[in-house]
C-alpha cells in the first residue's frame, strides 16, 4: 500500500491593480515582432477630444535596468513589439501562465494623461522534450519477491511550460513475455511516481537481468519523447516506501522567530530494515527558489528552521514540499505538504521605486529645458508590507521646480510645476521622501540626478551693435579686414554659429567667413568710395534657427596714388600776353591745381621748376599766385 503526501502553498495575490489589455504572443519568435495597437485596443483615445488624438504619445515606463533586459518596445503611436526573443522557460519557470505586466505612459503633448498597465501572455511552444536525471537506471529484484512489488523510478521533466506540452504521459517498451509493468501515479506536488511492477514470480536461475525502456511522452503539438533505459538485476530485495505521520502541514510564523528554534518537525518512518529503512528528508523539485532561500531543511531530523533572520521582503505566504527518501536502490519516497503564514508585527522603513519617462543609468534621468510645467517625468510606486499603521506611507518631494502628485495608494507622480533654465543650471536633482505612521514612524529617501537638455532658446548676441574697420585701397584681394564676435550660451548645433552678410542683392567686394572673419574680394579704390555700410547677421544652427543683426562700416584709407593736375591753365602750353608797368602790382596770374586723394596726399604746393632762368618770375608756394620777382628792365 503507498500513501501520496504533498504539500500546497497558497499563493496571496494582488487584485488591486487592473490589467487594461491582454495580449497573447508566442515564444521564440525574431525580435521586433508586432504584437498589437494598444492605442485601438484599449479604446484609450475615445475618452480625448478628436482634435488631440495626433499629440498623444505612448512610451514604455523603464526601471533603472539593464537594457538587454527589456523585452518589449512601444512607438509613439502606441504600437507595441517584442524587443528580443521571448524564452517561456527561463522567463516563468514553475508557472503554468507566462505573463509579464508592462506599463505604458500615455501623454497628451507633455502632460499625463493615465497609466496603461497591460498583459503580455507568452505562449510557449514544445521546444523541449521530456528529460529524465539519467539515461539509465539499474534496479534490483529479488527473486522471493511476490507478485505486485514495486520499483520506484524517476519521473521525467519536461521544461516546457504551458500544460499540454509540461505533461507527460509514459509507457513501457518490452518484450513480450517480461515479467514487468509500468504503474504512473500522480502525486500532490503534481508530478508522476513512476514504478515498475512485477507481474511473475522472477527465477534467477533461468534468468538474471532485464532491459527495459520507459518512454516519457509530452501531449504537445508534435509531441516530443524522452526515453529512460532500465536494466534489472535479479536478486533477493526495498519494499516499503516512508509514510509521514501527517502529509499536511499548516504553521504561522511570527516574525520574532529564532534561526536556531525549528519552526516544525515533520516524521516519517518506513517498514524497511537498514539502509532501506533509513529515512532522510529534502526539499521536492518542485520548491521555489525563494522557499529556498528563506527556508533550511534537518536532512537527518526533519526540521525545518528559518535560513535567516526575519526579512521586510518576505511573502505572506509560502507552501514547502517536502520528500522523505529511505535508503533503498533505488530509493523510495513519499511527500508532504508544509503550508507557513508569516505574521508580520515589525515596522520596517518604505521602499521607494521609481521609473523614469526617459531613459535613466545611475539614478539619472533627462529632461528638456523646454518641458512644460505640468508635464509629468516619472512614476513612483512605494512598498511597505508591515500591517495597519505601520504600512501606511505619505510621501513627499523637496525641489521648487518639481512636486508630487497622488495617483492612488502608494502611487504618485513627479510633475514639473516651474520652468527650467539648462543656461543657468544644467542639472539639479531632487529627493523624495517617504515616512510610515507606526511608532515610532520610520522614513525613507531617495535621491534623484535629473540632467536638463539643451534646446535651442538662446538668441546670439554680437558684442556690440556696430563694428567700425578701416583698410587700405589698392592692395590685393583677401586683403583681411577684420574680425567680429557673436556669442550662444547654448550647446550643441543651437550654440555653433555663422555669419553672412544681410545686403545680398547689393554688391560690396568684401566677403564673410563662418567665423567672422572679413576680408576684401578685390582691390579696393578710395577715390571711387571711400565709406561702405553693410549689415551682418549671425545665425546658429539650432531648429528653430536664431538670429541677430549688427551694423558693419569699413573706412577705405587713401595711398598717394594719384598726381596732381592743373585746373587753370587747363592745356598745356599756355601762353600768356602781361602788359607791364613799373607802377602796376607784381602778379600776374593765380594758377590752380587739384588732387583726386585725400589729407596729407592732397594738400599740393606750387613752384618753379624750369625756364627762370634770370629769375625774373616767382610763384606763392600755397595760393599759386604767378607775379614778377622783381623790377622788370627792357635791356
């Protein structure tokens, strides 16, 4: 007679959060793959006016993880894919639902508009066969053994994790005159218990061994198979299998539990005489790692105590499966079921997790300079699993620029209630803080880094409003002028800047570099202009661009480059007929000259320079008056 013990764990689940959308996906498949319109199927955009449909945007609230560890991408428009292939078996290892829950920020231009918390279930596919420990097994079976004796074998493991292709059913190969069948049995913890039983006497004598194969079989679509090769020895005999006192166990545990004081003793015994009477107990396959962690198991006594002390993070609730295996070969077991109720009496401090709208590293995480107040940049949800006052939790935030707003039980907000300056801070952080009701209460902070991005805001500016150069006529093209200076404080392509002239369609010869660097195009004449007034403008390469104006005036200076000419006489010879008297004034004439350059260069003075040869004429060197030197005689 076999008695199957297992052990349930209740597992406590949350029902305060509503899943918006469910969408199905199968595992496996490339990454990038659609899997929905989480805009149409959520009927989000029917509560918002029409006109405001095309400024919602859509974006995936992250955690400050690894990024290859997201696995799914949301466009702007609320298009949702997978971002790398999804594996069931390592993603939801014990559970027969693969889902994952992600959370969507939905905003109208950049203010919030709700949390979309929508259900991604991973169908699995039959990508793993059934799977036993070993190939092969030997049992032993004496030949005194009477009709019915069983063997216990190990059950095979599917990794597979939906319920078709994780069940397996078994059958045995065989020849047709062995004494040998397969009986399946399933146990509490809803695995098979596989053994083989004897249906002839056995004779040693006329023979020793049997090969067997016991072929493990998934229902999946196709189904895989999995084969353990059996070899039995006859000999003479482990008949008996443990039986625990009790198979279900139900204990609270409060959290002032000891390590050293076992939480409970659990007893099986087994018919079976030495080493296949021996019992020893572990952990079933079945336990979870978590279970594990918090929980240690006496192999020799069967007690189990807490692996360490009382923790804040601990479940509720927690089921423990547990085997007791005598010493046979191969051994037999039985299981039982420990259900534990953690009872909770301390005040533990609250657990702050925060995800930003934009991507974060470090605790950082970004925002543009041009945010509007009101926008929201980040959701924070608070833990606290102590009971009554002890796990109630206000939080609040200390910046001027950025506050908290409630969204629901231990759910709030960040939203920027001032404008910020990246040209006069380009990071500012802010802390959150959060304090329980107990008593005494106990409170928690967390500090957050937040980077402000540049935009485009800043207007250049020249250092001043107009720029006077002077330069020289006559000398070659790309004759440099002189240098102007605009300044950006803002970064990036809003901070680089370039210059041109404003007078396009007017033609000066001067030209403009990207840096404000100006230079003529071609030799430059004084006596044709000797004053050019332009307009420059500096842009940066900012979108929009920004822009500013300055006023240019270049002064041409003059070279000596042209000769004097005389006006009166105006040919040349010039003859002139002078009646003279010795009573009459001494002049004669007054001549003129000009000079087309300026200043110094223009200023003329006049003198003889041939044919007075008795000096007999002389001339004022700065009005030009001709008169006689002196009396004049006719011999």
């Amino acid at each position: 007679m076999y008695l199957h013990v297992c052990v349930l764990l209740l597992l406590l689940w949350d029902y305060s959060f509503c899943i918006d959308f469910t969408y199905h996906v199968k595992e496996g498949q490339s990454p990038g793959l659609f899997i929905g319109d989480i805009a149409s199927d959520t009927e989000v955009l029917r509560s918002i006016p029409p006109r405001d449909h095309s400024f919602i945007r859509f974006s995936l609230l992250q955690e400050n993880t690894a990024v290859n560890s997201q696995l799914f991408n949301v466009s702007k428009t609320g298009r949702l894919y997978t971002s790398q292939i999804l594996d069931a078996e390592p993603l939801c290892k014990y559970n027969k639902e693969c889902s994952k829950i992600i959370e969507i920020a939905v905003q109208n231009k950049k203010s919030f508009v709700k949390i979309l918390e929508i259900k991604v279930l991973i169908e699995d596919i039959n990508d793993h066969q059934p799977e036993f420990a070993n190939d092969k097994i030997n049992l032993e079976f004496s030949e005194g053994d009477a009709i019915g004796m069983a063997k216990s074998i190990p059950n095979a493991i599917d990794r597979d994790v939906s319920i078709l292709n994780s069940q397996i059913v078994y059958y045995l190969k065989k020849d047709l005159d062995d004494p040998f069948n397969l009986s399946v049995l399933k146990t509490v913890d809803g695995a098979s218990k596989l053994e083989i039983i004897l249906i002839k006497r056995l004779n040693r004598e006329i023979r020793d061994t049997y090969n067997l194969e016991v072929v493990a079989k998934d229902k999946g679509s196709p189904p895989q198979n999995g084969v353990l090769y059996v070899q039995i020895s006859v000999t003479d005999e482990n008949d008996n299998s443990p039986v625990f006192t009790k198979t279900l166990y139900n204990i609270s545990l409060r959290n002032t539990q000891e390590r050293s004081h076992p939480i409970v003793k659990l007893s099986a015994t087994d018919n079976d005489k030495g080493k296949n009477g021996k019992v020893t107990y572990s952990f079933s396959s079945k336990m979870t790692e978590p279970s594990k962690k918090y929980f240690r198991l006496n192999a020799e006594t069967g007690e189990i105590l807490l692996s360490q002390h009382f923790q804040s993070e601990m479940k509720q609730n927690y089921q423990l499966f547990i085997d007791a295996k005598d010493g046979g070969n191969p051994p037999m077991r039985a299981t039982a079921i420990v259900f534990i109720n953690m009872i909770n009496h301390e005040n533990n401090p609250p657990k702050i997790n925060v995800k930003f709208f934009s991507k974060t590293a470090e605790n950082k995480a970004t925002i543009s300079e041009d945010i509007e107040v009101g926008s929201f940049i980040a959701y924070v949800k608070i833990t606290d699993n102590d009971i009554g006052q002890n796990g109630e939790v206000e939080c609040k935030l200390k910046h001027n620029k950025f506050m908290l707003q409630k969204m629901g039980r231990k759910k709030y907000k960040v939203v920027v209630q001032k404008t910020v300056n990246r040209e006069i801070e380009d990071y500012t952080d802010f802390i959150i803080i959060c304090e329980d009701k107990g008593s005494p209460p106990l409170q928690t902070e967390k500090k957050f880094l937040i980077k402000i991005m540049d935009v485009n805001d800043v207007q250049p500016s020249f250092t001043k409003n107009t720029f006077k150069f002077l330069t020289y006529e006559n000398e070659d093209s790309n004759f440099p002028v002189g240098l102007i200076n605009a300044t950006d404080p803002d970064l990036g392509p809003g901070g680089k800047l370039t210059y041109s002239f404003l007078d396009d369609n007017n033609f000066f010869p001067f030209k403009i570099s990207n840096f404000g660097f100006i230079a003529t195009t071609q030799s430059l004449d004084r006596e044709k202009q000797e004053i050019y007034n332009m307009k420059v403008i500096v842009k940066d390469n900012g979108v929009p661009s920004l822009s500013s104006t300055a006023n240019i005036i270049i002064e041409v200076m003059d070279k000596n480059d042209n000769a004097p000419y005389f006006t009166f006489p105006s040919f040349d010879p010039f003859n002139i007929d002078v009646h003279y008297h010795p009573q009459s004034k001494s002049d004669i004439t007054t001549l003129r000259a000009s000079d087309r350059d300026s200043h110094v260069n223009s200023f003329l003075r006049y003198e003889i320079f041939g044919g007075n040869n008795k000096q007999l004429f002389k001339v004022n060197p700065y009005t030009g008056v001709l008169s006689f030197s002196r009396t004049v005689y006719q011999n």
